[in-house]
C-alpha cells in the first residue's frame, strides 16, 4: 500500500533542465545580496593570486638565487659566530683562571725605590721606581677618580671591558687624520689600559728580555694580534675583579711621571700629600700625566702640566663632576709642587750619594729604600744663590764657562754640592766629582804639609832664583814665576802666600818628591799623581770633592778624610740601619802642631796674598789659589773654622780661560756663597798657632808703571815694619 502524500524522486536531475524558481524568501534575499557583494572581490583575489602564481621566469631565478644565496650566508654567520662565541668564552675562561687574586696586581715594579733625607729627615729627593703604597678606588681622593674616569674612560661602569663605540670612534678619527686605523688613537678602555699594564700576566723575567725597556716596549706593542688577546684578557678581568678593583690596579700601576708609579707616589712626589688628600686641581694634574707622564711632569714643564689639568677640570665638569662654580675657581688656582718636588730629583748631591752607595740598595735596588744623608738645604741653597750671582754680575752674556762648588765640615760630611750653573738637574755631569782637572797651585799646601812634618817652620828661607833640573827623558825644565820675577831669599810663609813656583819646587824636591806623594794621597787625593818635580806645581789631576776633602783633613788638624754624604741606610717601614756612615776622619797624616802652623800660612794667603777676594767680615779664611798651565783651570780652596769650599771654574772642552785666575772668579765665587753660608753664625777663630813673635814676611814689590827706585824702597821698608 502506498502513501500517496510521498512525493516522488524525479527521473532526471533538475539541474539538467532547470527547475522552476521558488518564491524566494526573506533570508534567502539576505544571503544572495551578501553573495553578490563578494563576488567581485572574489574575483579580483582570484585574478592577483593567479599573476602571483605566474611571474617572470627571470625574475622567478634571481629570486631563487637570493634566497638560495641568503640561506647559505645566514648559516655561516650564525654557525661562525657561534663558534667565534665558543672560542671566545672559552679563551675568556682560561684567562680567567690563570688570573691571581687582585692583592698581588696592585705593585707592578721591577725596581725598588730610594728616598733621600737630607740632615734633618725631610725629604728632598727621590729616585728609582718611587710608590707611596696601596690606594684603592675607595681610599683616594674621589677628584682623582673622577679625572681619571672623565680622561681615560667616562663609560668605564658601563661597558664589558671592550668598547665597540670607543674602538669605531677611535678608527673614524684615525682614518680622518690619515692615518692607519690603528694608529694614534686606540679606543682602549681603561680595563684594557691595565691590562696593558698588567702586560698581559706576562712578568718581567732578566733571563728573558735584553732589557726592562726592551719588555715594556714589548707590552705597549699594538698590531691586531696583540689588541685581540688584550681585549680577551680585558673581558676576563671584569669577570674576574669588581670595576673598582680594576680601577684600583691601574691607580697602583700607572707611570705617572718623575720616577713615580701610582697615585701615592705621585701625590707625595708632586704635592707632598696622601692620594686620599687631593684638591680637585691636584687630582686634575695628576689625571693629566696619564697620557704622556715624562713630557707633563709637572717637575719637567709646570705650566704645561696645569694646561693640562685645565682640560681635565673642563672634561669633569661636562661629565657632572664638578659644578661650574668650583671647575672656574680651579682652573683659576692651578695645583703647585710642593718644595721638595721643585728640588726635582735633588741635583748633583743626590746623583753623587746614589752613585756612591751599594749599587744594589741604590741603583739595582729591588727593596724600597730611605737615605738619609748629610745634605743642608739651606747651605745648598746659599751656594747656588751665591754662584748664580757672580755668572749674573761678574761674567760676560754668554760665556760658556763652567764652575763647581763643593761645601764640607771638617770631618768630610758633604753639606752642598754643585756640579755645574745648571743647578736644578738630575744625571747630568757632575763638575765636581767625575771632572779630573790639573790643579795647578791649590796643591802646593801638601808640598809645605810635608815639609813642616819633617821639621821644617813657617819662618824658614828658601831662594827664590832662576833654577833649572835635568829630566830624564824630557830635558832641561825650568820652572818660572806667574809674574815672571824672582825675590830672592824668602820666607816658607811668603812663598806660599804669593804662590811663588821655584820656592814650592826646591821645597818639594828638599822634603822628598816620594814623601810629598804620600801626604798627598793619605790626606786624600787619590788621583795619579805626577813623578817628575812638577808634582809641587799641580801638574796631576783630581777631582774638586778630593782637593775639597784633603783640605779638610788640614783644618781638623792634619787627619784624614773621607769626604761623605750618606748617614744612614734603612728599609721603608724599617727601624734598624742596614749601614751607616761611609766616610768621614781617618787616620793622622801630620801632627797637630804641623797642621796649626800650616793654616797660620794658608790664613796669610787670603789676609794678604793672592787669595784676597775670598774674605769674609769677621771671620778669619785660610785657603789656597791655583792657575793651571794657559789658566785652563782656576781653583779656590779655603776654610773658615766652620766649613771648607773649594771652587773650580773652566771650559769643559779645555779652552783657556780669558783673564781668570783663581784668585779672581773663583776667590769671588767662594766669597759670595760662604758669605751666605755664615749668615747668622758667630764668627770663631780658626785652630791656627800663634807665634810668640809674629815675623813681617817679606812681601813682592808691586812696581807700577813710572815708579822709581825711591818708591820701591819705601815699599819695602813700609811692608818690612809698617804692617801688623
């Protein structure tokens, strides 16, 4: 049975004939007109994907080359710096371990240092490799810092130990000033800066290098290779050690002028003052060294020095440091030395006593070491015022000759030195101690030492006539006068006093050549001296420090001496003396009365005979002139009952002095600065006998142009019993 509400399937599709539309409805109307409105973008999606799909078959290969191309470079980039990464860490870790704790980095020398104390402890020089001891970023001045990080670094806290900003930077400017692009400017941090100094972990071995010069030119070397291990060992450094502990090495290490390595010692070698004291002026010039430490060394070129600082005040300001207020009030009060840094390195004294203590607590000295010495400031100072002033008075502009000084007590402490007119030097040629100079009269009083020891008085006659020796080897010699005449039968006292030739010869030749040496030589000269007779005209060479010292062993009564500038040598943070004294009186070389009646002579040579412009008021001077051959040399030696001084003036290429003498220049010299010398002193006699009966020596006529005979005698009798 069916049902004949079913309707029927069709027998033929619709779709193939058409189907009547039904009425449509409203949603039906809804859904077509939304239809109608995506149909054309429908289309145009269509058309687009369709041009996509087909490009241009040259521009499909060039894409495909890119991208082929892009796929290779990116995963050699990203695989080469993966290793580039790896290689790195790894050679990061292995600095990194070998590093040692940061105590053992902040004293780098190879040297020890010397501190020289004059007479009463205070020091006035200072050499070898000087470090005051430890600061740390926290104990020193914070203006120090902050110059150092404003000059050197001002991203120091920032960056990883290597600047890529700093290094472009330094790169752009060489290249825009044509140079290389690693020359001149390096774009270094302040941790490579250590590590630089650090010298990359390598220490100085002897057995290695030629030379410790040799190994810091190596350390400062800057080819690509030497910058990229200094760049690794500069990162493992800041995974190593704090910033601060870095910047606490460099303020340790740093070369920072005038033999001064890290900041106390440059505070104290410039300022006499701690690092953790520095006014902000001070820590600006300091900072400023850092660039070129021997050139702006403040002992070397002062104004360049606060130039200097001016700019690092200037870079602090711009970097917040200091206010606008204290950076004018700064630049406007520059840092000054201090006075014992504008002693520089203590002169021709301090060269001397460094040369001649132990060389291996001086010069090769590897410990810290203090000396104290004999040296008086104030005589030193007395003695260069006092040259200073006959070469600005009494010498002609421009005249290259030289001059010495050496001031002593009478047991051969050395209380001033000066070596040359340049007073204010360090290693230059010392005058007097390394010149060996002829020394013409000034040795005549060891010919009348020895003939006083052997009996002889200071009223004894000898002749002066012409007189004539035949030498071995050299012929006949015959000694003349410096004034060409001859005066008879004269006194000991005489002859010395006006320097007479033929009387010292007959006197040296009756005493005994053989023993004139030998007095000679204990009383302290040690310098070859002359065989033949000219020994009694100072035909040999010594040194000024030696006359000097043989003088002296004179005035303390015919001992002799050492001559002596070192007291005593500690090391820093010692008490006991590792040595003492080196000099001073030895042995007898002349009995006391020999030695009294010997200065009695030499007192006669400056109250009345040659040596008359080396008085002093008030005090009583014995010394000694000397003229060498072609007046090459001039000396003046002479004593007060305080202090001996000997004067030596020449050229020291040998050209003969022009109208010198040493009872000119030289007598001026040692009266202008033993005046000084004597300020303020009470004049005491000096230990000369007196005779019971003083004798009027017999005085050279002084025959002027147009006098006549009656003249002459006149004098004569007038010097025979008109003078006390």
């Amino acid at each position: 049975m069916s049902d004949s509400r079913r309707r029927k399937p069709p027998l033929v599709a619709e779709k193939r004939y058409g189907r009547k539309p039904s009425k449509p409805t409203s949603k039906s109307l809804v859904k077509n007109s939304r239809a109608l409105k995506k149909k054309p973008k429908s289309r145009t999606r269509s058309k687009n994907s369709k041009k996509k799909s087909n490009p241009n078959p040259i521009v499909r290969f060039v894409r495909a080359v890119c991208g082929w191309l892009f796929k290779i470079v990116w995963a050699f980039v990203w695989r080469s710096s993966l290793v580039v990464m790896l290689i790195l860490g790894l050679a990061v870790s292995y600095v990194y371990l070998t590093l040692p704790e940061v105590d053992e980095l902040l004293d780098g020398r190879a040297r020890g240092s010397v501190t020289l104390l004059d007479r009463d402890d205070k020091v006035f020089a200072w050499r070898g490799d000087q470090f005051g001891g430890v600061v740390t970023a926290d104990t020193v001045s914070e203006h120090l810092k902050h110059a150092v990080i404003a000059t050197e670094d001002k991203r120091f806290y920032w960056h990883f130990g290597v600047s890529p900003r700093g290094i472009a930077s330094a790169v752009r400017i060489n290249l825009s000033e044509g140079r290389g692009p690693l020359s001149g400017h390096g774009g270094s941090t302040l941790t490579q800066q250590t590590a630089k100094l650090l010298c990359l972990g390598v220490a100085y071995d002897a057995a290695d290098w030629d030379s410790e010069a040799e190994y810091v030119q190596d350390c400062r070397r800057g080819s690509i290779a030497r910058k990229a291990k200094e760049a690794v060992y500069a990162m493992a450094m800041e995974v190593k050690y704090t910033k601060d502990e870095i910047l606490s090495v460099y303020l340790n290490r740093a070369y920072m002028g005038g033999g001064a390595y890290g900041a106390e010692a440059a505070s104290q070698r410039y300022f006499g003052k701690p690092a953790a004291n520095l006014s902000p002026a001070e820590g600006a010039m300091i900072a400023g060294l850092l660039t070129a430490p021997s050139t702006l060394a403040p002992t070397a070129n002062l104004q360049r020095s606060q130039d200097r600082a001016a700019t690092i005040l200037r870079l602090m300001n711009e970097q917040g440091y200091l206010s606008d207020l204290e950076t004018a009030r700064n630049q406007k009060t520059p840092a000054t030395l201090s006075e014992a840094a504008k002693a520089k390195a203590g002169g021709y004294f301090a060269d001397w006593v460094m040369s001649s203590g132990p060389e291996f607590f001086t010069r090769n000295t590897t410990e810290d070491v203090i000396l104290k010495t004999t040296l008086d400031p104030r005589i030193q100072t007395a003695v260069e015022e006092g040259l200073k002033w006959v070469f600005d008075n009494k010498v002609r502009e421009g005249s290259k000759a030289q001059a010495a000084i050496v001031v002593m007590s009478a047991d051969g402490a050395v209380r001033a030195m000066v070596g040359g007119r340049q007073t204010k030097v360090s290693g230059a040629f010392n005058r007097a101690t390394q010149a060996k100079r002829q020394t013409g009269s000034a040795f005549k009083p060891f010919v009348y030492a020895t003939a006083l020891e052997k009996g002889a008085h200071y009223d004894d006659s000898v002749v002066d006539e012409p007189y004539c020796q035949n030498i071995a080897g050299s012929g006949r010699w015959c000694p003349k006068n410096y004034t060409g005449k001859y005066y008879g039968e004269v006194s000991l006292t005489f002859a010395l006093m006006n320097s007479l030739n033929i009387p010292a010869v007959k006197v040296s030749e009756k005493a005994g050549r053989e023993n004139v040496r030998t007095v000679a030589n204990m009383f302290g000269i040690e310098s070859d001296l002359a065989a033949g007779p000219a020994l009694a005209l100072g035909a040999s060479e010594s040194s000024l420090l030696e006359m000097t010292g043989a003088y002296a062993g004179i005035l303390n009564g015919g001992s002799s001496v050492t001559p002596y500038g070192l007291v005593e040598l500690r090391l820093l943070g010692e008490q006991n003396a590792l040595m003492g004294t080196g000099g001073g009186i030895g042995e007898r070389v002349i009995s006391d009365a020999a030695a009294r009646e010997l200065i009695w002579m030499m007192e006669k040579v400056v109250s009345e005979g040659t040596g008359g412009r080396a008085q002093l008021p008030g005090w009583q001077v014995a010394g000694k002139t000397g003229t060498t051959q072609a007046a090459r040399d001039a000396w003046f030696i002479g004593f007060t009952s305080e202090y001996v001084a000997g004067v030596w003036m020449g050229y020291d290429d040998n050209t003969p002095l022009t109208g010198v003498t040493g009872g000119g220049l030289p007598a001026e010299i040692w009266s202008q600065a033993m005046v000084r010398v004597h300020e303020g002193l009470a004049p005491r006699p000096l230990p000369a006998f007196v005779p019971k009966s003083q004798p009027k020596p017999k005085r050279a006529p002084q025959k002027k142009r147009g006098q006549g005979i009656d003249d002459v005698v006149n004098g004569i009798l007038k010097d025979i019993f008109g003078r006390n």
